[in-house]
C-alpha cells in the first residue's frame, strides 16, 4: 500500500506492510486542523481506526482532531449513520 487510504483485499496479509509505514505517513499531526481536506481526513483517519482500534499513532493530535468532528450535532439527529458506506 502506498499512500494513506483503504487496503485493498486481502487486507490482513498486507497489514504488516502497512503498519509498518503508517508512522511515517501520519506525522502531519502538529497542527489543530490539516489542510481543506479535513472531512476527507477525518473519513480516512476514522476507518484507520476501525481497522485498527489501539493504533498509537490515532492518539494524541489526531485523537483531538477526530474528536473536534465528532462532538458535532450530528450524532444526535435521528438519521444519523456512522458508516454510509457499503
């Protein structure tokens, strides 16, 4: 796997691989919000975690930033879906 995004499958026999890059890949973290993308980030960074709940590199900043998303109103409505996709 290359940049970050969804493994394609098998999933579980590039997995090694791909943790093995992760670190390198999320050190964008300094900063309270990334770029213009940050609900594309927040997707990525929320099935990274899905995929991997203890992942260490999803604590700290990156934990604040999926939380800034994720105190929003949204959760409350009663249509409100966690993971639209399929």
């Amino acid at each position: 796997p290359g940049a970050i995004g969804v493994l394609p499958k098998p999933r579980e026999k590039l997995k090694p691989a791909y943790l093995e890059q992760l670190p390198k890949k999320l050190q964008v973290a300094g900063r309270r919000w990334i770029t213009f993308v940050d609900f594309l980030a927040y997707d990525v960074l929320d099935q990274q975690r899905m995929f991997v709940p203890d992942c260490p590199e999803l604590q700290g900043n990156l934990a604040r930033f999926l939380q800034r998303f994720e105190v929003s109103g949204d959760r409350e409505r009663p249509l409100w879906c966690p993971h639209p996709h399929p």
